[in-house]
C-alpha cells in the first residue's frame, strides 16, 4: 500500500457522483438500522472541519506534507456528508442540513474547548504525539470504510451502495496516507511505539465517539458488525493495525464490539431502543441559541433587528 502526497494534491476533488441514480432512492426501502447509521455516519462525516480544529493545535502540523494532507482531506470528507445528507433527504426525510450541524457543534459545548486544550496539552508535551495521532486517523479511516462495506451489505440499496462504493474510494486513500504515515513515524522509534501503545490501550475509542454517545456508538456497532462477517471484518482492522511497528496484537475495534455485547446483556434495551425508536433527531441545544453561536439570525428576529435598526 503506497501514498504520494504529490499525486494526491494532484488528484484531490470533491466526490465524483455522476451517474448515480438519485431519482431511485426512495424505490428501495431502508430499514430502521440503516437509517440510524447513515444519521451517524452524516454527522461524523459533517464534524470534519471542527475535528480539525483538534489536529492543528498539534506539533503534528509542523509538519507540510501533513498539512498539505489534511487541506484537501477536510474537503473530500464535507463531500462525504453533503451526499449522506442528500440520499437520506430524498428518500424523504426533512431535516436542514445546516442547523443539523450547527445543532451537534453547539450541544457539544464547553467539552469542544476542554477537548482542544487536553490535545495542545498532550501534544506539546510529548514529542510522539504525532504517532497516536497518525494512527488513531488509520483506523478511523479502516474503520470508516469497513462500516460503509458493511452498510451496503445490511442495506441492500442499490444507490446507497453505488454512493458508498464511491466514498470508500476516498476512505480508502485517507487510510493509506495515516497508515503509511504512522508507520514511518514508528519505525526503529521504540519510545514512540511505547507512547502510541500506552496511548491507544487507555485512550482510544471508536470514530465519532465523543460527538455521539455511548449508547449511540453501541447501537451502530451492534447493527453494523454484531454476527459472525462483522465481528471478522473488525478483528481484521486490529490485525491491519497491529502491523504498525510496536503495535502488534493490539485489540482496539473487536474490543469495543465485546464491550457494547456486554452493555446489551446487561441491559436487553441497550442499543436497539435508539434505532427501534428511531431517535436520530438532534435536539437544539438547551443554552446558547444557534443564532448567538453563529451570528446568524432567524428570519423573525432579523426582520426585529432591522426594524430596530430604522427606528
Ligand atoms: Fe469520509
Ligand atoms: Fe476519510
């Protein structure tokens, strides 16, 4: 698996959807399991760009072939979204994509800014930062692309899976740059093998975690990967990971099933009541309107303002 920074300036572009049967979207039904993880999967993909403000603050980004990377990274991905959003409004369910988004940052709250400082933080005082960073972007990215595999699979919607088979094209290169990468940093790097082990093992959880809940990050593991390809599929990407130098054996995604297992045999409810309710709506957010967070006005109290304004 090899990754030229300079061809994939060159080929960089936003998602290439000619051709893909928009009108047949609302012909195939999705399930309710199908639903609920495209929702999540939007999401992820829309939080990029705030996900980015994390990388930044980092001494990872002394780095240009880095930057160069994550310039036209963030844009690939927006793209991502934007498609998620439009198969799911045009199999005809309403939501402004916008205020969806400006919901999820604004309920994030103060946990965004702790979050950025902790990173700062962690980054400037360990100098191997950069080899946690590197590889927890690998599997976000295996782990992406294995659960738009395994999405198609579930749904079995002709057009979702012409859309996915076209972002897992992306995904795909993301993952080779992080993996390819992290293994550069690590290699003959035994205190950065140390360091992004110690790291993982205490730290990681899956993609998206963190902007989504326990539960709701269960409930799409438990979808997506709970029978006998899935969990498969999962212990693969801890192998793929585990050949990075130093990280061999390491159990991250096949982990974090077990876990969610063991939440739901707690407690039967676990999971399955967020997609048998379908609760994937975001709700406003109790303090801090959207309109003071975004400086942008509703229209009634824009017309307010402006009647202010002539008086
Ligand atoms: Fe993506
Ligand atoms: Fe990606």
């Amino acid at each position: 698996m090899s990754f030229s920074i300079e061809r994939y300036k060159e080929e960089s572009r936003k998602l290439d959807t000619t051709g893909i049967d928009w009108a047949a979207v609302p012909a195939s039904p999705l399930s309710k399991g199908d639903l609920f993880s495209l929702h999540y999967m939007m999401d992820i993909e829309n939080h990029v760009p705030l996900y980015l403000s994390h990388l930044l603050v980092t001494r990872a980004c002394m780095d240009p072939i880095l930057t160069a990377f994550l310039a036209c990274w963030n844009y690939e991905e927006l793209w991502h979204g934007e498609n998620l959003g439009k198969l799911l409004n045009l199999y005809g369910i309403e939501f402004d994509t916008q205020q969806r988004i400006a919901n999820v940052r604004a309920n994030l709250g103060f946990q965004n800014s702790v979050s950025i400082l902790t990173t700062m933080l962690g980054s400037w005082l360990l100098k191997d930062f950069s080899a946690v960073y590197l590889t927890i972007g690998a599997i976000n990215e295996l782990s992406t692309l294995t659960g738009y595999g395994a999405l198609i699979r579930k749904s079995g919607h002709p057009v979702l899976k012409d859309l996915l088979g076209r972002i897992i094209k992306d995904e795909r290169r993301h993952y080779a740059f992080y993996f390819n990468s992290a293994k550069e940093w690590l290699t003959e790097n035994e205190k950065a093998q140390r360091v992004d082990r110690w790291m993982l093992d205490r730290f990681w959880v899956p993609v998206g975690q963190g902007v989504k809940t326990q539960e709701e990050v269960d409930a799409l593991a438990l979808y997506l990967f709970d029978d006998e390809q899935g969990e498969e599929e999962l212990l693969a990407i801890d192998e793929k990971i585990g050949r990075l130098p130093g990280l061999a054996g390491v159990k991250l995604m096949s982990r974090a099933l077990y876990a969610a297992r063991e939440r739901r045999r707690q407690n039967p409810d676990w999971a399955w009541r967020l997609i048998e309710n379908e609760e994937w709506a975001i709700a406003p957010p109790k303090k801090s309107p959207i309109g003071e967070l975004t400086t942008r006005r509703t229209h009634a109290s824009a017309s307010a303002m402006s009647a202010l304004e002539g008086m």
